[in-house]
C-alpha cells in the first residue's frame, strides 16, 4: 500500500463524499424484522420446491434460487438481526386484526 500524497485538482473529482455509517431507526429496524419474518415465510415455501431438484442437478434453476436465498441472508446481515430489539418496540409492521399470521 502506497502512501504517497496525491493533489487532484477540483476540475479532476466528480461526485460526493459518502458516509461509511448508517443508522436505522427503531421504526425501520421494525421494518427489517418484518422484512426478515416474510423472508423466513418465503424460504419455507420454496425450500419444499428446491430440495428435490438439488438432488436431481447441480446445476440449475434450483440452485440458482437456493443460492440467492442464501446471498440474500449472508449479505443482509440476516436483516439487521444482531440489532432486531430497536424495532420490537415499534410494534409489529404487516400484522393485520384478527390474523395470527
């Protein structure tokens, strides 16, 4: 790693600076456990699907799905889990009267 000073001139930048941080809020936290509760819902329906088709190919369709799934878990921090009681207290998001769903 280099650490040369380099001096770009203004006419040479575009763009912005961009925060490395985020910070979500308890009602956008409530989100994300909301989001992470129907992606659990979602993978319990396909995973039925998928399974036999792993087992048929390893190539395919199947995989592809069964891959993304697994990407989406990995690479959303499985929704902000480690931080899921910021949000509990906003309620549950999604819930409908009279539904246990």
């Amino acid at each position: 790693m280099s650490r040369d000073l380099v001096v770009l001139m203004p006419a040479q930048v575009e763009g912005g600076v961009v925060s490395t941080t985020a910070v979500l809020d308890g009602e956008a936290m409530c989100s994300m456990n909301f989001a992470r509760e129907e992606f659990n819902k979602l993978e319990r329906m396909l995973w039925p699907l998928i399974e036999p088709l792993l087992r048929q190919q390893e190539n395919g369709p199947a995989s592809d799905v069964a891959r993304h799934l697994e990407q989406i878990r990995i690479f959303s921090g499985n929704f902000c889990w480690k931080h899921r009681d910021v949000g509990s207290a906003w309620g549950e998001v999604g819930k409908r009267p009279g539904t246990d769903d």
